[in-house]
C-alpha cells in the first residue's frame, strides 16, 4: 500500500470527532425504543435498563464537548415516554378512523410506514427539546430512509396526526401543526428560502386545527398559516396564509380530443 496515499487521505480527515458507528448504534437505539413502547413481548423494566446503557455509549460518541453532560438528559427523556406514548396511541386511533383500508389497529402499528414516521418524529422532537447533539437527527433520518418521510426532529406537530402513505413528505424544522391534521404524500411544508442567516427564524408554516393537505400540496414560509378547518387540495401551491374554513384547489383544464384539436 502507498504509503503517501495513506497520510493524503489521512490528512483530510479533519473532523476528528466524526464516527460513523453513531449513525449505525442510533439506529439500533430507535429500533429498541420502538419495541419497548409497543411490542407486548417485549419487557418495558428490563429493556428501559439496556437502553439507558445504549444512551450513555451514545452520549459519549456524540456529545464530545465536556461542559456538556448528556448522560444526565436521560432521565428526563424517560420521564416523557408516558405522555409520548399516550399522544402515538391516538395518533393511532387517528388512522383507524381515516384510513377505510386499515383493517385493525394491529396493522397500523405494524405496517403503516406513516405512523412509523410520527413514532419516531415524537421519540426523536423530545431528545431535540433537550438539546440532544446529532441524535434527535440521527434518529429522524432512519425513519426518512425506511418511510420516505422526511421530518425535521423540530417540527411541533400536535395530538391525533395522520400522515397517509408518507411518501415524499417534507415537514420543514420550524414548522408547526396543531390537532386533528390530515396530510397525504409528497406534501411540503417548506420555507421560502434557503440561507443560514436564517437559522433561529421560523422559516416554516403553522397549520391550524382539522386542517387536510391532499397529495403533494406545497406550503411554504414562516409568515404562512392555514386557517383552521380548511381544506388544500392536490398540487396546490401556498405562500400566503389562508383563512380558517378555506377551499384551496388548483383547477387544471380538461379538453376532449376532436378532430380539430389533435
């Protein structure tokens, strides 16, 4: 082997605190979790204790920076999981209710790649909201790459979401989504924007109560809400807000083929 080759590459490694392994012991961190809360099989005592040693392995991975102790924010996490579980439970109920192909709520904690999404946004949003370094992240991209959703671990989303098929949805870090909100895939809540003097603003919409988004509606900016109890069709574009009980559709012609025409 060359050895010139070896301290060229060498040298450009010049992130000295970059390993690899967090992405992978992270994701088999969120696949535990996800057991311990719902699987009947799995013991809640004894599997809270191997993830709290998985937290700490995590800890020291990603949380290099001494003056931060993120071995203590396990505790807090844990105190949460109740009232998380509590939200996804109705979260649940929210696709069995809208969804007239689930055929048991069995089937929607098992296969519905949208309820996987919003476990993991919730389990992942509190981590965030502890200031967690890189594994609220870490967490959110694992549940983009098996559903295809992406979620930014900083959207607020309120109780009863129902996030259908989960393809192709964009749900940007700043934005919130109140109670009872119907969104269907290749939906985008994005800013107007892109640049990084914008990073503490709300770059973001807000989504009011019982709204529903139809497949891939865009939505875009900080300034932009959706007035409760409105309806956005498919393929709409928004960048302003909507007052609450709006019907907002795009309208494509539709023209039968004569002989003239074709």
């Amino acid at each position: 082997m060359n050895d010139d080759i070896i301290q060229a590459i060498e040298k450009q490694k010049e992130n000295p605190n970059l390993k690899y392994r967090l992405k992978v012991r992270t994701e088999v961190f969120t696949d535990l979790l996800f057991l311990t809360l719902f699987d009947s099989e799995t013991s809640v005592s004894k599997n809270l204790q191997i993830l709290e040693a998985m937290f700490e392995e995590l800890s020291d991975i990603a949380c290099w920076k001494p003056e931060k102790p993120c071995r203590k924010l396990w505790k807090n996490y844990v105190e949460k999981l109740p009232e998380i579980l509590k939200k996804l439970n109705k979260d649940a109920e929210a696709f069995l209710k809208n969804d007239p192909a689930a055929n048991s709520i069995e089937e929607i904690y098992l296969s519905y790649p949208g309820f996987y999404a919003i476990v993991i946004h919730r389990l992942s949003h509190e981590f965030y909201k502890l200031k967690m370094p890189l594994i609220p992240r870490l967490m959110s991209e694992y549940a983009h790459h098996i559903t295809g959703a992406d979620i930014n671990p900083g959207a607020q989303i309120g109780e009863s979401f129902y996030l259908d098929h989960a393809t192709g949805t964009v749900i940007g870090e700043t934005t919130v989504i109140k109670n009872n909100v119907k969104i269907y895939q290749g939906v985008t809540l994005g800013a107007l924007s892109v640049a990084r003097d914008l990073r503490n603003i709300k770059r973001h919409p807000t989504v009011e109560d019982n709204v529903v988004i139809y497949a891939n509606a865009t939505i875009l900016g900080g300034e932009t809400v959706i007035g409760a109890n409105s309806i956005i069709g498919g393929n709409a574009w928004v960048t302003k807000s909507i007052a609450p009980n709006s019907l907002v559709s795009n309208i494509s012609q539709v023209r039968v083929k004569t002989a003239e025409n074709v």
